[in-house]
C-alpha cells in the first residue's frame, strides 16, 4: 500500500472518507497493538463521566452495570481501519448469562463495533459480553476483533448475582502522543516504545521513562526501605584492627536499579575512646551480590574521621556520615566499621544511629 488518498482536511476535495477522520484520532495515541502495527490499542477517558467502569447491578443479578464515559475502539478487521469514537451518556446495564451448575467460567464485557464495511450489518456500537468457557481453571474468554475489553467478569458455578468481588477492572486509558501511560510494573508497554515515553505504574507508585534500551525511574525515588534505628554501645573495641559496627548491624535493601545513584547515611554514632587525641575512622563498606559485606568488601570513597578530645568522651555525636555510591543493580547491602587511625588506646561506637539510603535519581 501506499499514501492513502485523500489526507484529512484537503479544503478543495468533498471525498474524504469516514477512514480517514478515524485515523486523525488513531494517530494521536500511543501503545500500537503489535510491533510496527498502524493500529493504536485504544481504550477509555478515565477523567469523562465515570469512565465506564463495570460495576455490579443495584441490587445485585446476573447483570453488570457500566457508567457514563468516551471510549475509543480500535477497528480489528484491517491495519489501517483506525478507531472509532464511542460515547455512553448513562448508566447501561448488560446480562449476564446464566451459570454453569458445576464450573466456573470468565466473561469478558467490553463494547463491540459493527462496522458493514468490514464486518457484521448493523452499523452500530454496543455493550457485549463475550460469554467464556466452563472450566475448573477457566481463562477469560478470547476478544473478538473491532472489541474493547472494560472488565472480565468470574461466574462462579450455580451463582445467582454477580457481585463487584467477581469483576475486574481491565479498562486501557488511551495515551497520547507524550502522554504518561499508566499500568502496572507487569503491564508495562511493549510496542511502539520511544526514548522518552513516560508510565506511571499504580503498583510501585514510580514514574519511569523510557531510556531507549530499559524503563528507568524518571527522578528520585527518595528513602529506600529498609531503614535501621538503633542505640546501644558497639561490643567490638577498635584498635588498629578493622570492626563492623555490632549495634547498627546490616543495612539490606532489595532491588536496586541499575545506573542510580544512592546516598548512605549513617547518622548519629558517636566514639567513645581510652585515649585522647585518638583519631579513628569510620568507614561504610558494600555489597551488591546479596552477600553479606565484610572488612574487605568495597569501601565508599571517603571515610569520617574522629578526633577523641579527651579520655573517656565521645568523639563526636548526632554527626552524619555520606557518601554516594552508583552500585549495580540488586540487593544492596552496607555495614559501618572503625578502625583507630593513630594513637595508642582503644574506641567503640556509642549512642543512637539511623542507618539508611536514598535514591537521589539516574546516573545517565
């Protein structure tokens, strides 16, 4: 095929077809059905009317409500078919049939084109409900062409009523071009990707942008979890030997991204020395494999240095030690040792800690 003729809007030309206007709204969305495909995937306004959202019935039957909303149906039947716009003004309530006595099945309610010119007679837009297979695991019955899926519904075995415990939601929102595309981290778009492309996923409550190789979060994701409180006096005694910090322990967080850059905080820990003007040094040392980090494992880039002022007292108290770090992607995990720098006596780490990282945003 080739240019198809007329383009929109020729101020001269009185044969421009109902194709070519569905395909000025199909060109503004996003998320093509298969790779390279002409066909955008379509799907509901969430922010008009109540989005038509299925729901049970008033009181509740084997029949669904959907509310009031604009949808947009992606035509099945040829590549370049476009979508159509469809407006439901009120309530619709559509039935649903009759259970299986012995097994469940899944039921897939959606709004059906019928379009002559391609396929079917009537020339219309409804509400349908695709009735689904019995099955001791049943799966959702399959989505005829020119089809807009806004909810699977399950018909337990022998029911009466359909209740919102058995519906789920599975309207798409449409997506323009530069728009967020919201889904889940496992619903994340697969065709039509663009460096740039943003989503917005409700299940991690990330925002992340496509960089043109991987998803990646667009800004800082702020305080990682885990995070570590604790108070009380290392066991371990510091002289020229290197010892972990018995009382802040582990910090482990799971799942860090790849090409982030993470600040480590260790707030808070004082030193408490046998000899004045000890100097000692605090060091935070990491794994990213999952393995526990040992004295030898990788140390940040700069240690804390403290000065013991006088026999007996505490170095220094409620100070932050940072340091940033762009580790590899997995489960990062960061001790705090002190090790005496010089001098002759003996410290341990005093007092209350908060142990944790940040998310401070890309590294690329």
């Amino acid at each position: 095929m080739t240019i198809i003729l007329p383009p929109s809007y020729m101020q001269n030309r009185t044969d421009h077809t109902a194709l070519t206007d569905r395909n000025v709204i199909n060109g503004l969305f996003t998320e093509p059905n298969a790779s390279a495909s002409l066909r955008a995937t379509g799907g509901v306004n969430p922010s008009l009317g109540g989005g038509l959202s299925v729901q049970q019935h008033s009181t509740p039957n084997m029949s669904v409500d959907i509310n009031a909303g604009v949808a947009y149906v992606r035509g099945g039947s040829v590549g370049t078919q476009g979508v159509y716009n469809v407006l439901n003004d009120a309530l619709a309530t559509v039935s649903i049939s009759a259970a299986d006595p012995s097994l469940p099945r899944i039921d897939r309610v959606g709004i059906q084109i019928e379009d002559a010119f391609y396929s079917g007679v009537p020339n219309d837009a409804i509400f349908s409900v695709v009735t689904g297979t019995p099955a001791s695991s049943p799966v959702a019955a399959s989505e005829p062409p020119s089809f807009l899926t806004l909810a699977t519904v399950r018909v337990n075995a022998g029911v009466t009523s359909v209740t919102n415990a058995n519906i789920t939601d599975t309207r798409p929102y449409i997506n323009a071009v530069g728009g967020t595309f919201v889904c889940t981290s496992a619903t994340r778009p697969t065709n039509g990707l663009y460096t740039g492309k943003m989503i917005y996923e409700t299940d991690t409550k990330r925002e992340m942008a496509w960089s043109g190789s991987a998803w990646i979060p667009s800004g800082p994701l702020g305080v990682l979890l885990p995070t570590i409180t604790a108070s009380g006096n290392s066991s371990s005694t510091s002289g020229t030997t290197e010892l972990i910090d018995n009382i802040a322990g582990t910090l482990t967080v799971p799942n860090v991204l790849a090409n982030r850059v993470i600040r480590l905080n260790f707030v808070g820990r004082g030193v408490n020395g046998t000899t004045a003007n000890d100097r000692y040094s605090i060091k935070m040392r990491y794994t990213t494999d999952g393995s526990t980090p040992t004295t030898s494992s990788t140390a940040v880039d700069h240690d804390w240095v403290v000065n013991v002022a006088n026999t007996g007292s505490t170095g220094v108290n409620s100070a932050n030690y940072q340091a940033i770090i762009t580790p590899a992607a997995g489960t990062l995990k960061v001790i705090a040792t002190i090790v005496r720098l010089n001098g002759t006596g003996t410290a341990i780490l005093v007092g209350s800690v908060n142990f944790f990282a940040e998310d401070l945003g890309s590294s690329v």
